[in-house]
C-alpha cells in the first residue's frame, strides 16, 4: 500500500508541474519554481514523509514500514507515468517551432 500511495503521490505532484508549462519540461520548470510551487511540492513531500516514515501516523493508513529500497522503483514509475505528456509537449513545441518556419 506505502508503495501505491507514494507512486500516486509523487506521479501526481510531476503531473501538476507537467501542466504548469505548455513548452517547458519538468525539469525546466523545476529550475526556476514560484513560491506556490515551493510550498506545494514542500507540503506534499513533508506530510508523504511523515506519512510514511512516523509509525503512529502511517498506521492510521494501514502502512507498514516503508522499505527505501523501494524509492528508485517509485521514482522510476512516477517518472515513465508522466513521459508520455513530456512526449506530446517535445512534439508539439517541435511542430509549432517547423510551422513558424
């Protein structure tokens, strides 16, 4: 369940800084982020680790102790998730950048 829920968690947070830039990738939008994007992606990543990480907190959730191990599979699915909107983003800038011409 820790697994599912953090792979949600982390693919959804790359899925809003996907959708904040319809040309740049995530990872240029991540150099050079607001402070809304701070503060969201900072809360988030703070409550999923006390979440995960604070026995008392994760059993409201039914977690059992999180394995990091686990942490480059999560963050490899997260990744792969949201590659096909970086995919479509690539080609689009691409087309507009040839239609231009």
């Amino acid at each position: 369940r820790a697994m599912t829920f953090t792979t949600l968690i982390l693919s959804n947070l790359l899925l809003v800084l996907s959708n904040l830039s319809q040309t740049k990738s995530v990872f240029n939008v991540m150099r050079n982020p607001g402070i809304s994007v701070k503060l969201i992606l900072g809360a988030a990543v703070l409550i999923m680790g006390l979440i995960l990480f604070v026995p008392v907190i994760g059993e409201e959730f039914h977690f059992q102790v999180f394995p990091v191990v686990y942490l480059p599979v999560i963050i490899i699915a997260s990744l792969l998730s949201i590659s096909w909107f970086e995919f479509v983003k690539y080609k689009r800038h691409k087309q507009n950048d040839y239609n231009q011409l």
